[in-house]
C-alpha cells in the first residue's frame, strides 16, 4: 500500500483525474499502456492498493509494461484529505485549440509544459463543452492508452474525435497523437450548482 498525496489543481475542490493519473505514470515510468475509471469524485489523499475495497474505491487502473505483463491497481480513499492547491490555467492550455464542430474533432500542437494526459484531457472538455453542452459539469471518468509517449516534442499534434454519445451522460472519443490513434477518453456530466 502506497500513500499518493494530492493537492487541488487551480480552482478545482476535488482530487482531479490528471493528477491520479500522472502520480501513478510517475511511479511506473516504463509503462506502455495505461486504462484508468474513475469511479467517484474525492477530497481525499489516496493509496495505491492491489487488494479492493468497495466503500473507499475511487479509481481503478490497468498497467501494462512490456509483452503480456499487465498488473492492476486500485485507488482508494486514505481517511486524510488533499492538502494545498497549485496554479492551474485550463483556458491557456486550450488556447491554440481549433474544433470542428461539424466533424466534433479538436486538435492543437502540443506545445505546452503540461503533459499528455492533461492535453488530452482539457482538449476533449473544450470539445464536448462546444459540441456538446455548456450547460453541465464534464467529469473525466475513463481513459486507455494503448501507447503512451515517452515524451511530448513542440510539433506533436493531438486530435481528440467524439465517436459516441448517449445525450450528455456520456460521451467516448477517440486520440490520435501525431495521426496514431492511441485510445479514448470518456467524460460523463453531472448538474451544474
């Protein structure tokens, strides 16, 4: 069992998808692939288990580094709260982003110091919040990678493409980084207030 402990990204009151995901690529760097589901939203420091527990489970996850070697893990909830909070600007992260509402696709360079999974999810928000609604909250709840860079140059290109939706309770898109498709990201919605 691995204590992560967290802080609020910007003006965020929860413990933020990104952040789950990043701490745990931090940890295990050699990853290839990566499937995490968010099953609740959390105010608290969260650790990282290989044994299930229902009440407190706020995310699962599927690492996959070299041939055939997958391992799962759980995030649950530690009792502690996240502590802190640390400048976050979504809208500048979005800025250069061009969405076609026709196609329901955004794409930009990555050219930016933060990282994929931040891209990828700021950029698909951006997108569903035009293609979509802007009169609910997106939640990011699932991501797959089935590759995943080892590093982001200025001339990436990430495209994010909306492929399904069910209304705005959910809504699952395709990623291609640098025109290689590398997964999906799903965002569920909840009211806003």
């Amino acid at each position: 069992m691995k204590l992560l402990e967290f802080e609020f990204k910007g003006e965020r009151d929860y413990v933020h998808g990104t952040d789950m995901v990043n701490k745990f690529l931090n940890l295990f760097q050699n990853a290839d692939s990566l499937s995490i589901k968010i099953r609740k939203i959390t105010t608290e420091n969260l650790y990282l288990v290989k044994e299930i527990n229902d009440s407190k489970l706020v995310a699962s996850l599927v690492l996959n580094s070299g041939e055939n070697n997958s391992e799962k893990f759980y995030l649950v909830e530690s009792g502690t709260e996240a502590k802190g909070r640390y400048p976050y600007n979504e809208e500048e992260l979005v800025e250069s982003a061009q969405i076609d509402l026709d196609s329901e696709t955004v794409e930009m360079k990555t050219d930016n110091s933060y990282t994929l999974v931040e891209n990828i999810v700021a950029l698909h928000k951006k997108l569903v919040t035009k293609a979509i609604s802007s009169d609910v909250k997106w939640l990011f709840v699932e991501l797959k990678l089935n590759l995943i860079p080892k590093k982001m140059e200025k001339n990436d290109s990430l495209s994010i493409n909306i492929e399904k939706k069910l209304g705005v309770k959910l809504v699952e898109s395709g990623i291609l980084f640098n025109n290689k498709n590398i997964g999906f990201i799903r965002f569920s919605s909840i009211n806003k207030g």
